[in-house]
C-alpha cells in the first residue's frame, strides 16, 4: 500500500536509514520492446543502477535505486543495445517518479521558485533549488484553448506607468486565452488574423484596442465595459460636485474658522493679487514658494471659499448617542461629560470618556449632520438610493436641493444608472439623456458625453448586450498577486505561463 506506485518493479528490500527511506527494486524479467524499430527483446546485455526520488512517508524522503538491464536489440541496422523503461515509474533523464513529479508541479504552479522551494523541502518530497522549482514550472504544459466567439481584451502593468502587456480570455468562460507583451494596436491586430473566429470583443475605452479589432476584424461586434462608464461618469460627478462646493456647503454646518481655512484664504488673496499684477504663474509660485499646481488650483478658483473645505469626522461610538446627549446638554448645558459617559453606558456605549469629550469639544452634539467633503457627497449621489440609510438620504436631498445644477446632476446619475443594465432601447435612452445633458449648465458632465460620442457603437451594445469585461478584472486582480509572489523574478515568460496555467 505505502509503496503502490512502484508496482510495475519488483522490490528486493526496503531500508530505514534515518534521515530517509532507501528502497531496493529491479525490474521484472521479460521481454521489451526497443524504443527504435519497436522489436521485441529479452537478450539481455548488462546491467545498470538508476537512482529516484519518490514521494515521501512518514515526513522522510523516499529514494529508489533500481537494477535494470540493457537489452541487445534484434534487428540489424537499428541500435546495438538499449536500456528498458517502465512507462509510469521509469521516464527516460529522469531522476523523480512521475507521481512525485505531480506533486512537486502542483506546488509550483501555486507558489512558484523560492516558496515552492520552501514548501517542498518542509513537506520532504524533495530538496530543490529555486531554479528548479521554475524549471519544473515551465515545463507543465500550457492548455489548449480554442478562439472564443466572445473575447475579453485588457491591459495590466508589467511596470507601472513604463510597460504594459495585454491579457486575453473567453469572456463567458472566463478561462485564460493568451497574454500578449505590449499594448499596441498592431500586435493585438496580428493576434486577431491569425486567430479566426472572434465575433464579440469586450474591451475598455482604449483606442489602440478599438483600431486592432477595426482594422482586423471588421465585422466583430465591439463592446466597451460598462464597469468603465460608470467609472468615467463618477469622475465626472465628483469635478462638478466640487465646482458647485460653495452652493451646497452653505446647506450643511460651516465650516470651523480653524488655523488651515485661515491660510488658505491668505494664500488665495496672495495669488491673486500677484495675478491681478501681471505676474506669470510661474513667478507667482516662486515668489510665495509654493508648487506650480498648488497656484494652478488657487488660480482656477474664483473664490476663497470654495477652496475651505468643511472639517471630516470619522464614524465613532458615540454618533449612535448624539440625539440624546443633545437633548440633555439643551436641558442642563451645565451638564458635565461624566454624568453623559454615565448615562450612554446604560443605553449601551461601549467607548471611553476620552472619546465622548472630544466628541463634545469638536461641536459635533449640537450640528444637525455631519460635515460633508465633496468626495463623499459624490458616494453617496452615485450609491443607490435604497443602500443609504435615512439620514444619509435626508442630507442628499437636502444638500442637492441648495443648488438647481446639483439636483440636475442627481437626476442625471439616476437616469444613467438604470441604462447599464442591458435592454433593448438603451441606446435611444441613451440618445435623449445625452441631449438633455446638454441642456444643463454642467460642463464636466458635457465632457462625459463628448467621450460617449467618440465611442458611441461600443456603448451602444454595451447597454444593450449582456456581454461584458468583468472576467477579464479579475483575471488582472490575479495577476497582481501573481506579480508579488514573484517579485523580482517576474519575466514576461514565466509570468504569461502563470497567467495561462491559472
């Protein structure tokens, strides 16, 4: 039973050296066949030792040292002499039994050079280098994949910002297909011609890959990624919810007067003033030694106002307490933070004093809400309605109805929201929303627009067809992964032959 996998040889002893297991075997008299003209031979012309490693029992490694025989081939003109292979035990250059082989490529698949190597050695199968580890590795074969009728096209970072490769899969299977090494439209072209067969590609808003599947495939139906609409739409909002800061802020709490919302109108005034003068942009930034963005921004801004951002608070323990430490600090304002501790101890606050007192000092008893920034203003108008909680729903309404283009902007979020999901006339949905976007004093949303037009055939199946390049996310979250385990040993070969093995 322990040493099933050498049943084709016959085992002469078995020995406990210790440190491991030494087994003794030969191979079984008979006849063999040569593995040049396939003649059959029992003449036997001498005799050899081949030494293996097996899987390992009871944590110990396992070694196999075999007798086997050269055989005299018969037939004239063909090799003189050969030596016998068992298939299944004995493979021609081996020195590890193909279920031992198994093991090790399993555990290399997964963890690849040193850690591989680390596992194995812990495990006693056997001890390898790192090298060999990856050898082993690119020597399991890639699967064969056939073209998908559905492709799924994306890029993901060799080097970020420097080199990019591009990774393909059957988007409804989702299995791996190919991993090219650029982004350029004219490999994904050469790829797409020598492969036959594509007629959906998913795909971002990537103009290299829209010119490959263009020129390559004419026919194919493109498809961009509905996740990457929403994406665009989402900056879109957060820049006009920002330019609009100073009509909804007036809605919430003000601002604190705190030292930062004091700079920062000094330095508006100053740059301005300078501006007002002649003074360049550049001059500006080095009379008040102050980055050429940063004066850029105040530059931009008409206001100072708008640039005074409302403090941020974090969620705590005490928010769930606040309308009853309200009430009673309105009752008794006298009231002192330790009585309050007392008391939402009983109601079940589970913090400390040292928490409540801060909550107190900062004025966060007596606001109506928290304060907003703009980016979260922007989560909470692109999260559906019904995944808000009730207040956080009566501060949107409330902060959005300040503004007549920021309740256009919540109308306009909603009515695209309900465009990605896939139906048939979403794209003369999309047509009237586009127009009516038009109409609104909203210039950040009319850039979003101009970007749909300039792709308008792939967004138009995208909210029409149930295909998307969700798969192909995934694929690239993996393949970071991938890229840590392998860092600094991340060659394009022996990453591709990860992504293709997974």
């Amino acid at each position: 039973m322990v040493f099933s996998g050498l049943s084709p040889l016959v085992i002469d002893d078995v020995m406990d050296e210790g440190g491991r297991i030494l087994v003794r075997a030969r191979t079984p008299e008979g006849m063999a066949a040569c593995p040049g003209c396939e003649a059959v031979t029992g003449r036997v012309h001498g005799y050899h030792q081949r030494t293996l490693a097996d899987v390992s029992v009871d944590a110990r490694p396992v070694v196999v040292r075999v007798r086997i025989r050269r055989l005299v081939c018969p037939t004239r003109g063909c090799r003189q002499t050969f030596r016998e292979q068992l298939p299944g035990v004995l493979h021609r250059y081996q020195r590890r039994t193909p279920r031992l082989v198994s093991q090790v490529a399993a555990v290399v698949r997964q963890l690849a050079g040193r850690g591989g190597a680390r596992l194995l050695s812990a495990l006693a199968m056997v001890v390898v280098s790192r090298h060999t580890a990856l050898r082993a590795l690119l020597r399991l074969p890639l699967p064969e994949r056939r073209v998908p009728r559905v492709l799924g096209v994306d890029d993901f970072a060799l080097r970020r910002r420097q080199r990019y490769a591009t990774v393909l899969i059957d988007a409804v299977t989702r299995e791996r297909i190919d991993v090219l090494p650029d982004r350029k439209a004219v490999t994904l072209e050469t790829w797409l011609r020598e492969r036959p067969g594509v007629e959906v590609v998913c795909r971002d808003s990537s103009g290299a890959y829209a010119e490959a599947v263009r020129r390559a495939l004419p026919e194919a139906l493109q498809v961009a990624d509905r996740w990457h609409l929403w994406h665009n739409l989402a900056e879109a909002v957060r820049k006009e919810v920002t330019a609009h800061s100073s009509c909804w802020a007036t809605a919430g709490p003000p601002p604190q007067e705190g030292k930062r919302a004091v700079t920062t109108r000094q330095r508006w005034q100053q740059v301005h003033d300078l501006l007002n003068k002649g003074v360049g942009l550049l001059e500006c930034a080095r009379r008040l030694n102050l980055g050429l963005n940063t004066i850029k921004r105040y530059a931009r801004i008409s206001e100072p106002e708008r640039l005074v951002r409302a403090p941020q608070y974090r969620t705590t323990l005490v928010d769930p307490y606040r309308d009853h430490l309200r009430r009673r600090r309105q009752q008794d304002p006298a009231v002192g933070a330790t009585q309050l501790l007392a008391e939402i101890k009983e109601l079940g606050y589970a913090g400390t004093l040292n928490l409540l007192y801060r909550y107190i000092t900062q004025g966060r008893v007596e606001a109506d809400r928290p304060a907003l920034s703009p980016r979260r203003l922007t989560r909470y108008l692109l999260t559906a309605p019904d995944q808000l909680k009730e207040h956080q729903r009566t501060l949107v309404d409330a902060l959005t109805g300040a503004c007549p283009q920021m309740t256009a902007l919540a109308g306009f979020i909603g009515s695209f929201a309900a465009l990605l999901t896939p139906a048939d006339g979403n794209d003369d949905r999309l047509t009237a929303w586009i127009a009516e976007v038009k109409t609104a004093d909203l210039p950040h949303l009319h850039t979003f627009t101009r970007g749909l037009g300039l792709d308008r055939d792939a967004v138009n199946a995208a909210l029409t067809y149930p295909f998307h390049n969700g798969g192909t996310e995934g694929v690239n979250t993996k393949t970071k992964l991938i890229k840590r385990h392998m860092y600094g040993r991340a060659g394009f070969a022996l990453l591709r032959h990860r992504i293709l093995l997974g």
